[in-house]
C-alpha cells in the first residue's frame, strides 16, 4: 500500500512539473513496471534453466543382425 501511494505522488509531481495527463503518465508506469517484471522472470527462468539442464539424449543406432541373403560369411555378426 505505501509502494502505491509513493507511485501516486511521483505521478502527481510529473503531471505538475511536466503538465502530462495523469492517465498517460500511469499508462507508462505500469508498461516499465511490465517490462521490469518480464526482464526479471527471464533471468529467473535462465538461472533456474542453467542448474537443471537435463543432459540430453543422443539417439544411437544399434547395428542390424540380419544378413543380407547374398551376404559375406566374413560380415555375419553375433547377435547374441
């Protein structure tokens, strides 16, 4: 509650010193408070991103066991 009415007075000043309408002076105060709030939950979620990076999963390919019909006898592979 003090947080507002100290916002409430700096807006009155601004719309004294500067003869702004109070409704324009509020509408850019609540936008730099948006963006503030938006800069500081990106760095939340980058911390908290850089702690619990999952290690990620790197798909293998296991060699065939099946011969071709012509195959090699040298190339056979024990599929056991």
């Amino acid at each position: 509650m003090e947080i507002r009415q100290q916002q409430r007075m700096q807006n009155d000043l601004m719309q004294k010193r500067l003869g702004l309408p109070l409704p324009s002076i509020e509408r850019r105060q609540r936008q730099l408070d948006y963006q503030a709030d938006q800069r500081r939950y990106r760095e939340q979620d980058r911390m908290r991103m850089q702690r619990y990076r999952p290690k990620p999963v790197v798909p293998r390919m296991r060699p065939s066991c099946q011969n071709q019909i012509h195959g090699n006898e040298y190339l056979r592979r024990d599929c056991s």
